[in-house]
C-alpha cells in the first residue's frame, strides 16, 4: 500500500522514532522533501498568489485534522512552509511520511521548490 493510502496512526504506543535507515527509505517514497537535523521534514511551496497559499493550506489543515498529526504550516506572500515531525517522540516516524506524502498527492507536487 502507498504512504498516501495510508492513515496515521492515532495512539502513542503505536508511535515509533524511525532509525536512519527507515528515514532513508521512506523518505525514497515522497517528494522533494528535505529531512532536517534527523528531526524533522521540511518542503517549500511556490504560488502565483498570496490566496492561492491560503487555500493551499486550509487543504493542508483538513487533511491534518483528519490524520490526527498536526504539522507547523507556515504562510507567506506566495510560499508555504511546511514541517512535519512527532511531537511525542521529538523526531520522525511513520506519520510523518504518510502526512507528507499525502500532500504530495495534493497537487501532483507541482509547486514545490
């Protein structure tokens, strides 16, 4: 199954910080994302406009809510930020790339940086 088709898991017990070989290979499965400081994932986004960023994440926020994993967005004048990691384990784990690939699938991936 695809990072995409799949759903974060909700509990902390199911929650495990990924060892750099599994940061490795998952992040082989999403696109144009930058793992910082083994901590965490971070992807740029372009637009024409400063509404179209704004749409932009409010599609990011819903999907979040419904993941129940809760990225940091940032919004700027034609850019959005986005990183992404587990608060619970301060670093990387599934969830992570399963919520980046998700936004991946959002637009074909077609403004990143």
């Amino acid at each position: 199954m695809q990072l995409k088709d799949q759903k974060c898991a909700c509990t902390t017990k199911q929650v495990k910080r990924l060892p750099q070989e599994g940061v490795d290979a998952l992040l082989r499965n999403v696109q144009s994302w930058e793992v910082v400081g083994n901590h965490h994932l971070k992807k740029e986004y372009k637009f024409p406009d400063y509404m179209s960023g704004v749409q932009f994440v409010t599609q990011l926020a819903a999907i979040a809510e419904e993941q129940n994993h809760h990225p940091e967005i940032y919004l700027g004048w034609r850019r959005v930020t986005v990183e992404i990691y587990t608060h619970v384990v301060n670093g990387l784990t599934d969830n992570d790339f399963i919520l980046a690939a998700k936004y991946d699938a959002l637009n074909g991936d077609s403004s990143a940086l």
